[in-house]
C-alpha cells in the first residue's frame, strides 16, 4: 500500500463573532480519519497550529483538501510531503499535543528563542519537534 506523510503549519483564524474551538475540530478530524484510515498528530499554540497526516494517498489528499477550505484557519503552509515505509503516528487518529508546560521544554530544544516560529523552521526541524511531541500526546 502507498503510504504518504503530509506536514502543514496555519495559524488560527478568529472572527469577530465566534472563537475557534479546538475540542470541535478533533471531533470532527478523528471521526473523518477513522473512517479513512488517516492518523497523526496536532500541535496547537493558541496562534499556530502544526498537524502531520499519514495514510494511503488519496485519503491524505482528499483529507488535506478538506482542511485548506476551512475557514477556521489561514496562512496555510504545506511543510512536507512525501511518500513513507510506515506510520509514525499509527496510535492516532488525531493525537493532541496542546502547548503546555511539558512541550514547553520541547519547544526550547528546537527554537532559537523562548518562542516557537514555525514559519521560520526547515521542514527536517519541524519533523523532528513533530516526533518530539509524539512522546507528549497520549493514547486515545
Ligand atoms: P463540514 O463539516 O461540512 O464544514 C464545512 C466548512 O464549515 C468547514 O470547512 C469549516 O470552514 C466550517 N466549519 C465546520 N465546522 C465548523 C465549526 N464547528 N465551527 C466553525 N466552522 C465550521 N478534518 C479531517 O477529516 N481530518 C483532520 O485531521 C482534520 N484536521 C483539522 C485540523 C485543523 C487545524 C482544522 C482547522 C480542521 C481540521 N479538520 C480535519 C476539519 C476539516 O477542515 C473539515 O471541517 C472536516 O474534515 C469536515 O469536512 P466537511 O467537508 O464535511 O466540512
């Protein structure tokens, strides 16, 4: 089976009227990725979201597709696609790793300041902190 890792960074998109709520999206995305077979990850800064989806091809793909309409989110960037020999983040249907003071430390290993900039990190970091993470994420 064609398996393929996609790795993206966005930042949230707040309106006026309703804040985005983070709880719903995980519903939403491991109801979706179970049926597909997708499994991964989510970070999420309170600005930034980091998520990496693994799974055949077009489930990535179409899964992927979904999210870049959603309007919760702007500024998406795709960091890292490609195909892979297995999952990284089979546990997860979306696995959360929230900011806290546990990936706090994470963070610190991997940013030149106290503060984490996705946008300014190379794609080999991100996947790094991303594999960082995973020990952070508890079993669902
Ligand atoms: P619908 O549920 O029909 O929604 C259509 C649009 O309405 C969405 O694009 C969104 O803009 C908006 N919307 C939906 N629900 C809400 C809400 N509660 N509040 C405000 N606006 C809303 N989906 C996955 O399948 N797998 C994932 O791993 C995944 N990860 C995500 C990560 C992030 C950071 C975000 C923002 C979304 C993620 N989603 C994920 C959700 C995805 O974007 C789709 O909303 C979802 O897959 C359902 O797709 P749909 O076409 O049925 O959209």
């Amino acid at each position: 089976m064609l398996l393929v890792r996609l790795t993206y960074i966005s930042r949230i998109a707040h309106t006026k009227s309703e804040f985005v709520d983070v709880e719903k999206i995980l519903n939403s995305a491991r109801k979706h990725n179970k049926n597909n077979y997708v499994t991964g990850i989510l970070y999420f800064n309170s600005d930034c979201f980091l998520q990496c989806l693994e799974g055949s091809r077009s489930n990535v793909n179409q899964t992927y597709a979904r999210i870049l309409r959603d309007k919760r989110h702007k500024d998406i960037q795709l960091v890292n696609y490609g195909e892979i020999e297995c999952r990284e983040f089979y546990e997860w249907k979306m696995g959360y790793a929230p900011h806290s003071s546990l990936t706090q430390s994470t963070i610190i290993q991997h940013s030149i300041g106290s503060e984490l900039s996705l946008y300014d990190m190379s794609s080999n970091s991100i996947h790094r902190l991303l594999l960082a993470l995973r020990d952070h994420v508890p079993a669902i």
